[in-house]
C-alpha cells in the first residue's frame, strides 16, 4: 500500500496546531482530544529512510516505538503534577503536555530534514535558516544513536548499566560526558566541512526536488491556523 | 599563475600564546600538486584551513602575514563522517548539497555531480545512503562532494586515511588528473610512498615552520629521514647502514644495486 507523503509545512502545521489546540481548547475534554490524536498519529510509522519518516502508511511497530517514547518522555511530567497538584489540574496539564511531547516525537520521526530544507528554500526562506531548523530536529535521533554507541562501547569496557541506584548513576556519568564532548567535537568539524560546502549566510540555494504543496494541504494548513485562531477567539470571549 | 600565496603567515588559535604557523611562505601554482609532510602537530591541517580561509574566519583565532587566493577553494578534511550534511538520503543528494548551495542552475548541477561521481567510481552507489556506507566509500563521497563544487585550488588532509589500497591507487591518479586539469592541488598526507609519483613539490613542516622545499627527492634526504618522514625505501636503506644518497623508490634502490 503507498503511503501518503505529506508537505513539510503540513507536517509541522499539524504538529504546532495539536499542542496550541490542547492549551486553547477546555481541559479536559479539549485536551484529552487533542492527545488522541497525538498519540494516533505516533501510530503512524514515519518514513524517513533507515528510521521513521513521511510515509503515513501502515506496519504498527515503529508507531509502537513512537507511542512508546512519547508516553516514557511525558511521565515524569505527570509525576510531579501529582506532587503538586490535585488530579483534576494535574489531568489538565498532563494531558497537554503529553500532547506536546507526542506531537514532538511525532514530528522528529515524520519529517525529513532534507525535505524540509528543500520545501523552505523553494518557499525563498534562507538556506542557513532551514538548515539551522531541520539539524535541530533532526538532532534528537542523532544523539539517540551516538547514545547507544557509546553505552555499548562502555558495556564492552565492562561498565554495568543495571543494578541499584549508585551504578546506574555512575552508568550515567560514562554515556553523558562523552556524548557532550563528542558532539561538541562533531560541531567544530562540521561546521567547518559545511562552510566549504557553500552553506553560508546570504547564498541562494537551488531547490533540488522540492516537494510537491497541493492544493488541499495548503487549504488544510488554513484550516489549522483558522481553528486556532477561531478556538482562541472563543475561548477570551 | 599562482593559485594560492602565503607569505609570512603565522596563526595562532583561540587562547594560545604560540602559534601553530611560523611566518610560513609558500606559493601553490595552477596545475601544481604541491604536498605538506612533517610529524602529528606540524601544522599541515591548521595550514590547509588557513589555505581554505576557514582560519581564522570559521576557527577563530588570529592570522598574521598574508594569504592570497585566487581561485575558489575546497577542503577534504581527514574524518569523512563529520563532513556529511546530514540533509541527504543518497549520496547523488549529498553530492550535490555543495553545488546546490552555491545556486548552480540544476543542469550544471547534475552535470557536475555526475562527472564527480564517475571520477570516483562512485556511480554504482549513487542511490545509496550515505549512512550506510563504509568509511573508504565515504571519504570518496566526500571527495566526489567537493569536486562536484568544481573549486580551482583543492585541499585534501589525509585523503587516503579511510581508503583500501584500490580506492588509493585511485585517488592519487584523480590528484594527477585534477592537476592535468589546470586545478591546484595541495594536501597534507602521511602516505610518503606515494608522492614521488604523485607530488611536484614537498614542503617539509616542522613545529608550525617550513624546514624545507623541495622536488619529491626531499623525501630520500638524510635529515627527512631522520626525522622519520622519508620513503620507505630510503628509510630502510638507511636503517641497513647503507650509504647515501638514499634512493627514493624501489626502481632507484634496484638501479643502485646494479
């Protein structure tokens, strides 16, 4: 079955209008709606390539990972609601932010950075700019993977990650500071190789394949935006 | 014509009091291969970023002396995984990300890439994730990359690093095309065997200084091989006690022996 491919700029519209929608709309009812969706939507496999990305198509276990991360990312957050509030506010507030987060990892495995950069410099953003955007979201996956490279090299070193509070701790200590100092290493080099590659400030860059913007996903990122506004707008009033 | 002059360049990186370069002089002719060789720290790296005008623009840093291009530069730095854009899903696309960045029109684009691409063997890959590749076909890629941005002076750190001794044997050929070709070609490398064929000039760093400069033969010169950086031939005719002049490649150790 194909899957549909939706624009970029359709993709973070969805992902900003469940989160603005989930705060705007009456909790919970509004909110608990919008984190239904949310969570479906992390049901939908992404298609980037090698991971999760654009397609919308079926096949349930990398919308189980996705469903997964979204649910682990936001519990904590209920956690300490409780502590500090009473359930019906803890209920209003976690559901919103578990929106957040589900639209969140939604959107990492969904969209390609590569498409969006080539969708917003064929919409005559600046390339710096889209890609400054689309590193950034693509950041989470890529620290996701240096992160398991590195705890596996500490496991081969005869670091233990399980056991009582004190070992995971030190565990802790061994994965983060050699991802901070690596991906600050990773930066330097790149942005070197990246300047050589012509991504400085002020070039206008060719849109190789831009993707294509139907009709019908410019009038439904409208749609989105008016909901918001048209939610907000009831809601002041 | 020159390609590249420096003259009395030093530099010195952020918060450092000595320099990496000292008052460093040195002329890169269009059509030239001209290769930096010296011992880890010498200062060949930080001498190509100064060369690409990434240092101290990019770095940081300050730049005493002066440095004149006249061609537009590229640079192969020596860890090909940090030099990927991250925004491509086959290595066509990754190619052609520098190309595309300089607002080329997309059939000289295409012309480019593919040209690169054939020049590095790399067409049966061209769908491939670049991701997926090895670290050999990746520096290759990277290669392809900026020579697909078709700058005048080429910059190569340690381009064999990742490379099996075909994908070697390659490069050192492109080097020679790509100065047939009028490009002007510096690289800092520590394959010293090969440069006898592939260099026109080797500039000897010592402690951020030029030592000397020469033709290859600089490579069979009694202080080069002390200081370790001759060939392998003169290295071991040197450490089986035999008298100089050393020879530089084995064709000249066997026209010795007769």
């Amino acid at each position: 079955m194909t899957g549909v491919r939706l624009h970029p700029f359709t993709l973070l519209a969805i992902a900003g209008a469940l989160p603005a929608l989930a705060w705007i709309l009456p909790a919970p009812a509004g909110a608990a709606a919008t984190l239904a969706v949310a969570l479906v939507l992390t049901l939908t496999p992404g298609g980037r390539p090698g991971s999760a990305g654009t397609r919308l198509s079926p096949g349930w276990r990398p919308g189980l990972a996705g469903l997964r991360t979204a649910v682990l990312t936001a519990a904590p957050f209920w956690l300490f609601l409780l502590l500090l509030h009473d359930v019906p506010t803890t209920l209003s507030i976690g559901l919103r932010i578990t929106t957040m987060v589900a639209s969140f990892v939604w959107l990492v495995a969904a969209l390609e950075p590569a498409r969006l950069v080539e969708a917003m410099v064929a919409a005559g953003w600046s390339a710096s700019i889209a890609y400054l955007l689309a590193a950034t979201l693509s950041a989470v996956p890529v620290l996701k993977a240096r992160a398991q490279r590195i705890v596996e090299a500490q496991r081969c070193r005869g670091l233990s990650s399980r056991g009582g509070i004190a070992a995971r701790l030190r565990a802790l200590r061994a994965l983060a500071l050699p991802l901070v100092l690596s991906a600050l290493h990773e930066v330097d080099e790149r942005a070197l190789a990246l300047e050589t590659r012509g991504l400085v400030p002020g070039i206008h860059r060719t849109p190789l394949a831009p993707p294509p913007d139907p009709v019908v996903e410019r009038a439904a990122r409208w749609v989105l935006l008016l909901a918001c506004l048209f939610a907000l707008i009831r809601r002041l009033m | 014509m020159r390609s590249l002059t420096l003259e009395g360049a030093s530099f010195w990186y952020p918060a450092t009091e000595s320099p990496v370069l000292r008052d460093v002089s040195l002329e890169v002719a269009q059509g030239e291969i001209v290769a930096l060789v010296g011992a880890l720290g010498a200062g060949a790296s930080t001498l190509l970023l100064v060369a690409a005008d990434l240092a101290p623009r990019v770095t940081g840093g300050r730049l005493a002396g002066a440095v004149a291009r006249r061609d537009r530069s590229g640079i192969v730095l020596p860890t090909p995984w940090t030099q990927l854009s991250g925004m491509a899903f086959t290595v066509w696309d990754e190619v052609a990300f520098g190309p595309a960045n300089l607002g080329w029109p997309t059939h000289e684009i295409a012309r480019q890439v593919d040209r690169a691409l054939e020049q590095l063997e790399l067409v049966p890959l061209a769908s491939r994730n670049p991701t997926t590749l090895s670290g050999g076909e990746l520096q290759r890629v990277i290669i392809a990359a900026i020579l697909a941005m078709d700058p005048g002076l080429v910059l190569f750190d340690e381009p064999a690093a990742e490379l099996d001794a075909d994908g070697t044997r390659t490069l050192w050929r492109l080097i020679r095309l790509l100065a047939n070709e009028g490009k002007a070609v510096l690289l800092a490398t520590s394959a010293l065997d090969a440069l006898p064929d592939v260099a026109d000039r080797v500039v000897w760093l010592e402690d951020g200084a030029v030592r000397a400069v020469g033709k290859p033969d600089l490579l069979a010169d009694v202080a080069v091989c002390d200081a370790g950086l001759g060939t392998s031939v003169a290295t071991v005719w040197r450490a089986g006690g035999l008298p100089g002049p050393y020879p530089l490649t084995v064709a000249h150790a066997v026209q010795r022996w007769r």
